[in-house]
C-alpha cells in the first residue's frame, strides 16, 4: 500500500489541524494505520494508531485527550485531528500502516510509510 499524508501547516498555538492520510494500491481497511512525529533533532514518536475497522484505538501519552483519529475506509483515507494545539506539537507527522496490531506501538510495527507533513505551532 502507498500512503500520502497532507494537511498539516502553521497554526497559532491553541488551534487546530487535520491531517490526512490518503491510501493506493490496496484496500486500507486491511491495515492498521499509525501517525508517528519526528521534530528536529528527536526520535520518530508514536502519536496515534487505529486498527482496519476503527474499533481500536490507541493514543500516545503525550496527545491523549487533544488529538482524535478517524478513518474513512470507503475513502481509503484515515485522518488525524489536532486540537489545542501547542508549540512542542511542531514536527513533520507521518502516517504508516501494517496488516498487524500492536499495542504500545513503534515505528518498527509498521512496514509501510507515507512521505511526512510538517505541522508548525507558533506561540
């Protein structure tokens, strides 16, 4: 599966963005879809996952209660909405997949990658 995230941008802090991660090749139902962030000079951090139906969830410590996704699988799509957004939220955010489901999960889970969208919170 090929995988395009888009819709990230610069946004005030407080405010809101939703990304998108677009799916070809295969039917994205099938795969289990992870957000993941890379800001400057850190390591790749787990944000989201949602599992091929959208029944299972899981969220990262550090975005649980501010950020929401959600998956549209007549659309192939799979979206990520960023609420109350903060300045330390700023990295480039990916979107990956895989057929399996982990919990707790690291970039190492997912075997396919979109190519990044960089989202930039000013304060």
């Amino acid at each position: 599966v090929q995988l395009q995230a888009s819709g990230g941008g610069l946004v005030q802090t407080g405010g809101f963005l939703r990304l998108s991660c677009a799916a070809s090749g295969d039917t994205l139902s099938t795969y289990n879809v992870g957000w993941f962030r890379q800001a400057p000079g850190k390591e790749r951090e787990f944000v989201v996952s949602i599992s091929g139906s959208g029944a299972v969830k899981y969220y990262g410590s550090s975005v649980k209660g501010r950020f929401t996704i959600s998956r549209d699988n007549a659309r192939n799509t799979v979206y990520l909405q960023l609420y109350s957004l903060k300045p330390e939220d700023t990295a480039v955010y990916y979107c990956a997949a895989d057929q399996k489901m982990m919990a707790d999960p690291v970039a190492s889970d997912f075997g396919s990658w979109g190519q990044g969208t960089l989202v930039t919170v000013s304060s």
